[in-house]
C-alpha cells in the first residue's frame, strides 16, 4: 500500500491537528470571512484521515488507487485546505488566498480548481452521493480504495443524504464511509432547537450501515474508528463522531456566532496563543 | 401528415445505449426505477453488472453519475425530463457542470406529445434548464436515426451532455443514421430560398411537411434538423439569414429559453433578420390524445405554415407609429 509519507503516532496526530487549527483561524481571519466553528470540529478527524489513515499521494493527486476524501459539508473546506498542504499539495503559502480572486482555494471546495478536492460540495447533501457513485465505480475495477465522506449534523436535514443512505446499504457498498460531524449546531442554532436529527445512531442502522459510534476528539478513539471502517462487512459504515463546534479555541467552543464569521485580529491573537 | 413512423427516440435510445455499451467498456447506466419506460433496460439485460438503478430518487441519481465519473467511467443517467431535471438540477449544477465531470444525460418524455399522463410528466421546460448549465451540450435528435447519433456522439464527447427524448413514434427524417452527424452542426434535410425553418426534436417532421405545403404555395422553404441547441451552430443560423429572407424556429417547449430564443440571440448578433416562433407560448399543456395536444398548442406543420407566412409579410408599421 504506497501511503504518504510515515503514519503518524497518536501523540503525532494531536499536533498536527492542532497546527491544522491554527492554519483554519489565521486562513478565516486573512479572508475575512468563512466557516471557523465546522472546521475546528472536523480537526481531528481529518488529521488522523490525511496523516495517518488515508492511502493517497500528495504528488499524485489523481492516482487510480487513493482513498477518497469528500467534505461534503463543504463550508468546512478550510480545514481540508489546511491538511492538504500540510501534506504537500500545495504550499502551505497558499492557504493565505483562500476565497480570493483567482485563487484555487474557493470559498467552497471546487474539483476543477484545485487538484486532490475530489467533489465541488457546498450545497447541503449531495456528498454522499457522490462519494457511493465513487465507491461502485471503484468496486466495478476490483480497486480496494475506501471512500470517506464528512457530513455535517445540520446536513443529514437534506432528503439526499438518507436516499444515498439507503442505496449504499442496499448496494452493500463497504467501502463507503460516513463520519458524522456530530458538533450539534447548524447555522441558525442547536440542531435540538432548528431540527431534531437524533437518534441519528438509530437512524443510519435503520438504513443498514453498522454504526460506530465515538468522541470525535479523542485521536485514539478517531485514528481506530477510521481503520475498523475500512473491514469489507457487506454494509457501508457511519461513524458517529460527537465533537465540539469550534473545537480548540475557547471561545469558539459551542459559540455558534463562529459558525460563519472569521475572528478579529485580536481574538486570532488569542486562538494561536490556545493553540500553541 | 406522409411521413412514415419510426420508433421512438427514447426506443432509439435504448439500442443505440447497447451500441454505446458494447464499444466503451466504460459505459455504466443508471436510471430512477423507469427503465422500463427510458428504455435503459435494453442495456440492463445486455449488461447487468453496469447497469445500476436508484430507485426513485433522482437527486441520489445524478450525484452518483458524477461519482462514477470521477473514477472513469462514462455514465448515462436517465428518467422522465421533468423529474431528472427538476429534482436532479442542484446535482446537475454542482456535482455534474461546476466539477465539469463527464455525465450523460438522457431524459425521456420531453415534451408535451406524452399525452394522457398530463402535466405532471409533461416536460416543457427541459431545454432551458440544460441550456443552464455552463459547459453542458444540449441535444435535441428528431428520429431514430438522429438520436443513435446523437447517443453515439455523446459517449464519444469528453463532458456533460444532455439528450432529450421523446416517447411516441416519432416519424422517419432519415432513412438511415445521418453520416454527417456532428455535435454543434445543424443538418440541412431540405432547401429552399425563401424561408429557412429551424427546428428539432419532433418538429422537424412537422417543419418538412410545412416545407411540403408552402411549397404548393409557391414558397421555397429551407430546413434545418437543429438538433443541437447549445453550441448553437451559428453559421447555419447566420447563412440562413443572409440566405433566405426569415426564419422561423420551431420546437415543442416553452417558447421562453428554448431553441427559439438561442437561434434568435445568433441571428441578432450576427445577421438580424424577420423571425417567427412555434413552441408553447408560457402555459402548461393538460392531458390528450398526442395529435389533439399538438394541435390545441399550436405545434403542427399549419402552425409552421402560418408561422412563415407572417415572418415574410411585407413589415406592419410600428404600433407606436401608429398610434403617434
């Protein structure tokens, strides 16, 4: 299995997933605006995905063989941006254009713009979709890729997510993999307040995915749920993973006026400080 | 009117989706649980492990398509025009055109000529949609013949396309596959000095037999198949208007952002010359029998007849003028 580089150990994967952070709140405060809160949530898991779990090859973006990543909670693409040039995309320079004219780093990832975004995402609960379309097209050539699909708990309100749901159980598609960004806030406020998704564990078993269910912040918990998820078990799998919007900066944590809003120079002063 | 009946385009469809599979081993095909009506389960027998159906859920659909684009495939996604492009659209926009990944889309049923079913699964407004989408080709085929091209030119493409077909018999324009079929060329399929009726899809049937009566009229009509609408192909579009002295556009669709108004945007830019239109003038249809539908909505070759008529009658005075 060619992987990128070394696999990083657990106490490896908490550091990169703190400077991961740290590249999300400089990234939102240089373009003045964008998704802070969905991004520090998703840290870590996509820290154990792209440094430690995920076969794929910085300098080969398109190679037939990688796993798939797709942030299908696409406003949360800062933090997918930040682990691809941790890992060598591109420049860790590049982050600084995010959302400005003529960069590749739109403001909602883009697969034609920039090389390794593997779907355009951004409008709510077509990810998974795309990501079962991926794995049947990788079965039919006898690839053992995995597919792995962020949503957002906010997310699984849209109608697409659960027909998705219900062919990739249907087409036994394993090697479909769903984490649940289970940080309990969408844009207008509590998930339990705009719209009830719970028992979302009950729910995706239900469709008859098998369903992991864990702390989305604790890297060992993380890095061990991605790795069961990729068994071939004749059912594709959700991995609940219940975290904290804004993850890491204080006074983002559970703080939904940073679900979208970029910090002041002041308050970015604080967050690299806490993140230091 | 004379013309011999073929099959359908959506039957077309359907052999020449077998043609598609047999050269490209790439091909895979999907379809929202109407196979049986699309015609995709012509290739689900031949090729059940390409063959992929949804279910009822389009929106699922075409995000799976683009999936399987991404991995190299070429997949045909098909259902009813109104349900694939109205539930499908947000998929269509960002999974299929913004990514610009290589989705076939054919639709069935486009049109009003469904009949019976009504307005429900009636598709009107297809072709503006797809002319929508940025990087899409749109493709209109008028018989059997047209569409096998049509079909066989999209796998050959390298990114999304749309194909509308229709579900009655559609009447022969060919009497074999057009070798000259190339997507963004329209096919001269008569000549005539006076008026050039651009037309696809159904009418162009209907447009050769207007052809046909004007002709006993003492009016020479020229006719174009365009069966693509977008890249429209501007030089018939300019030639016929330096060539003849109008043109009329003719197609079973909204009259608003269909083949009318992309033929017009042409012909203002680059020759503006008199024009007329035949197409559905901002209604839904209702349920009928086909020939009865097409009459009451103004969709037959007299409609065309008129049409060209009013288009060569020497210019009214401006109403404005007028009324000064």
């Amino acid at each position: 299995m060619a992987q990128f580089g070394p696999a990083q150990t657990v106490p490896e994967l908490e550091q990169t997933a703190k400077q991961l952070r740290r590249h999300v709140v400089r990234m939102v405060f240089e373009a003045g605006s964008g998704h802070p809160g969905g991004s520090l949530s998703a840290a870590d898991v996509v820290a154990a995905l792209y440094f430690r779990v995920m076969k794929h090859d910085p300098a080969s973006p398109t190679w037939p063989d990688r796993d798939r990543f797709i942030m299908s909670k696409g406003h949360a693409v800062p933090i997918v941006y930040a682990a691809m040039a941790e890992a060598g995309y591109f420049p860790v320079s590049e982050l600084t254009t995010l959302r400005k004219l003529n960069s590749r780093l739109q403001g909602h990832p883009s697969a034609k713009d920039l090389p390794g975004i593997e779907a355009s995402t951004g409008s709510l609960g077509q990810g998974l979709s795309i990501g079962l379309g991926m794995a049947l097209g990788l079965r039919m050539d006898g690839r053992s890729s995995t597919v792995y699909v962020m949503l957002g708990d906010g997310e699984i309100e849209e109608g697409q997510v659960w027909e998705a749901a219900m062919a990739a159980a249907h087409y036994k598609a394993d090697n479909l993999v769903a984490i649940l960004d289970r940080n309990r806030f969408q844009l207008d406020g509590p998930t339990a307040e705009i719209m009830e998704v719970e028992p979302v564990v009950d729910k995706w078993r239900a469709f008859g995915w098998r369903v992991l269910d864990i702390d989305g912040h604790a890297m060992q918990q993380v890095v061990h749920a991605l790795e069961v998820a990729r068994e071939r078990t004749g059912r594709p799998t959700v991995i609940v993973a219940h975290t904290i919007k804004g993850k890491g900066v204080s006074y983002m944590e559970n703080n939904n006026a940073f679900h979208g809003k970029a910090p002041t120079r002041e308050e970015l002063e604080r967050a690299l400080q806490e993140l230091a | 009117m004379g013309r011999p009946l073929g099959m359908a385009t959506r039957q077309a469809y359907g052999k020449a989706l077998v043609e598609a599979g047999k050269l490209y081993p790439n091909v895979v095909v999907l379809d929202g649980d109407l196979s049986k009506s699309t015609m995709t389960a012509d290739f689900a027998k031949a090729f059940p492990d390409r063959f992929i159906n949804v279910g009822i859920a389009e929106a699922n659909m075409v995000g799976i398509a683009a999936g399987l684009a991404t991995t190299g495939k070429i997949p045909f996604a098909s259902s009813f025009a109104c349900f694939l492009m109205c539930k499908g659209y947000d998929q269509l926009r960002l999974a299929v055109t913004y990514a610009e990944n290589n989705v076939k889309i054919v639709v069935s049923h486009g049109g009003i000529s469904i009949g019976e079913d009504g307005v429900s699964q009636m598709s009107v407004e297809d072709v503006a949609l797809a002319c929508a989408l940025p990087k899409m080709v749109v493709m209109v085929p008028s018989d059997e013949h047209c569409t096998r091209q049509a079909v066989l030119a999209a796998a050959a493409h390298e990114g999304p396309t749309f194909i509308r077909t229709g579900r009655p018999k559609a009447p022969l324009v060919y009497s074999a596959p057009p070798a000259d079929f190339r997507i963004g060329k329209a096919i001269q399929v008569r000549d005539g000095s006076d008026v050039t009726i651009i037309a696809n899809g159904l009418m162009v049937a209907a447009a050769l037999d207007a052809a046909d009566i004007l002709q006993q009229r003492g009016v020479g009509a020229r006719v174009l198949d365009m069966h693509t609408v977008k890249p429209i192909d501007e030089e018939a579009v300019c030639r016929a208007a330096y060539e003849t002295r109008a043109i009329v556009v003719a197609e079973e669709h909204l009259s608003y952002g269909g083949l009318g108004g992309v033929v017009a945007q042409a012909a203002a830019r680059l020759r503006p010359t008199r024009m007329e239109f035949v197409a559905i003038d901002d209604t839904y249809a209702e349920s009928g029998d086909m020939d009865g539908l097409m009459e009451k909505y103004g969709l037959t070759a007299k409609d065309i007849v008129a049409a060209a008529e009013r288009a060569l009658a020497p210019a009214k005075a401006h109403p404005a003028a007028v009324t000064a």
